[in-house]
C-alpha cells in the first residue's frame, strides 16, 4: 500500500536542494543547532528551510518539544534514503576531486617548454609522486573556461586581470652563433659586423632594437632575407647548426655557452619589456596542485638565475 509521505513526494515538484540538504544534515544530529554549524548557516536558517520543505511535502518531519527536535515517522523513513543519496552525490563529486588533484596539466610556448621546462619537469613529478603531470606546447594563449589546462607560462607584460600571475623570468635577448662560425668569420664578430652576416630570423624586431642600442644605423625599409623560424627554441638550435647568428635569451642557453656549443658575442642584453609569467585562475590560486607548481616552478627559476649570477670559478 502506498502512503501518504510516498504519493506526496511523487506528485509534488522536486524540492529544493538546499532544503533536502539541511533536512539530511538535521535528520542526522536531530539537532538544528549542530546542523547549522556544519553547514555554516544559522539556526533560524536551518528551522526555515525545514519549514519550507514540510510545506512542500505536506507532513511534519520533526517534532519540536522544548529545546530539541526529534525526527518524526515520516521524517525518519525518508533520513536514510536521503543520506544514502547525499552520499552518493558527495562519492560522484569526490572521485572527480580526486582524478582531478591526481593529473597537473601546464600549458607553455615552445621556447619555454624545450629550452628549460622540459629538462626539469621530471623533478616536479618525482617530488610529487602521487601526480601526474602533462605538458601541452602550443603559443596560443590558453582558454581556462573550455579546456582542461590548469596552468600556463605566457609572454607578456602582465595584461590578464582576469587571471592570478606570477612574474617568472624578464626576457632580454643578446646575439649568439656556433664556435665554427665564430671561427669562420676570424675569431671575433662586432655589433657592426652583423648587419652583413647571415641572421636568423632576421625579421624578428629584436635585431633591430638590439643594434640600435649598440650604437649600429639600421636602414629603414622591408627586413633582410634569410632562415625564418617559429622560435627561439629552433633559432638556436639552428645557431648550434652554424646556419647564422640568433638573438637569444641568454638564461635559456647558459648551459649550451657552458658547454661549448653556442657563443655569446656581446655582454650587452636588450629588452622589450617582456616576460615569462605563470597564469591560472583567480578562484583556484590554493588548489594544491597549482600551489604545489608554482612554488616548486618559482623556486627553480630563482635558483637557476642566481646560479647565472655567481662569477665564474677562477
């Protein structure tokens, strides 16, 4: 035989959630005072939202007497199949946290990713084993609402105010070429020598910036022909390849100068104003993932400059 309480809930609207999730939480302390602490409401709050959903349902589903509640026959058939489904609910919800914390998916350009990223981001996974972490290269700006990126490493001077960011590294830039092609061209390459030299990218507005403030008269008009590449991640690689000469970063390639395969030719670096900053949403700044990167992400970073600014070993 089906009771009242069954026929009311079938044929009423659905109630409100809220208000089923106060009745779980009070139907589990019989307490209005204890439910409201735990959902961070008041007790008038809680006593409203029961009001409301015994008026939807049409039968009482406490009993006030004195200073307590107590659950009534109907109240106390329905409890546990509310908890069980809230539950449920808090499982479904749980397990998506969770596959979520597991994987960290970062978003950089292609000079970022293969010029220091990628060397390091092994460091990050083995210090947070219980991750997995994703690397998507692309230098198109990240979309945070539709895609399933949780942070990215941009150029730029700081211009998303809808986003949190951190300054990472300043970008300057400074003409680099091979040791052979040093070699070839009698040991010593001056500002002045590069304009009749073979450059890489030569389109690129660093040259011209670059030897302007060395002193050198750069022409106007259309910019010399020559290798163009997509960035500086192949510039210099195709300045190891003895093609050219490169405007690069010197802190991407200190370990290629280091080791001999590029040659810096001028102490002097020039800048646009430029930078490398780590985006992410504003409302997920102390997600733990994201915190975890980004200090592990500023730290190395810190690091990896102050190593560039000791002297060298005499």
């Amino acid at each position: 035989m089906i009771n009242k309480l069954t026929l009311s809930i079938r044929h009423a609207p659905h109630p409100p959630l809220a208000a089923v999730r106060v009745f779980e939480a009070a139907a589990r302390h019989e307490n209005f005072t204890a439910a409201s602490v735990e959902l961070g409401m008041t007790q008038a709050a809680v006593s409203y939202q029961i009001k409301l959903l015994e008026e939807r349902l049409g039968v009482p589903l406490f009993r006030r007497e004195k200073k307590r509640v107590l659950l009534t026959d109907a109240g106390r058939r329905i409890s546990p199949q509310v908890v069980r489904a809230f539950d449920a609910l808090d499982s479904a919800f749980g397990s998506i946290r969770a596959e979520d914390e597991a994987l960290l998916t970062v978003s950089t350009t292609n000079t970022f990713a293969n010029t220091w990223l990628a060397w390091r981001l092994g460091g990050f996974q083995m210090a947070y084993s219980d991750m997995a972490v994703r690397l998507l290269t692309s230098d198109v700006l990240s979309d945070f609402v539709s895609g399933d990126v949780d942070v990215a490493i941009r150029t730029g001077q700081g211009e998303w105010p809808d986003l949190a960011r951190e300054l990472l590294l300043p970008i300057d830039f400074t003409p680099m070429c091979s040791p052979d092609f040093l070699a070839q061209h009698g040991g010593k390459i001056l500002p002045a020598d590069l304009t009749s030299l073979p450059q890489i990218s030569p389109q690129d507005t660093w040259w011209s910036l670059w030897l302007r403030e060395a002193g050198i008269d750069v022409p106007q008009g259309p910019p010399r022909l020559g290798v163009r590449l997509d960035s500086q991640a192949h510039e210099g690689h195709a300045a190891m390849a003895g093609q050219g000469v490169a405007m690069l970063t010197p802190f991407f390639w200190r370990n290629d100068i280091a080791e001999g395969r590029l040659v810096r030719l001028s102490d002097q670096a020039s800048t646009r104003g430029y930078a490398y900053w780590l985006v992410y949403p504003e409302h997920r700044r102390n997600t733990p993932k994201i915190r975890r990167f980004r200090d592990w992400l500023v730290s190395e970073i810190a690091r990896d400059r102050g190593l560039d600014a000791l002297p060298p070993k005499g």
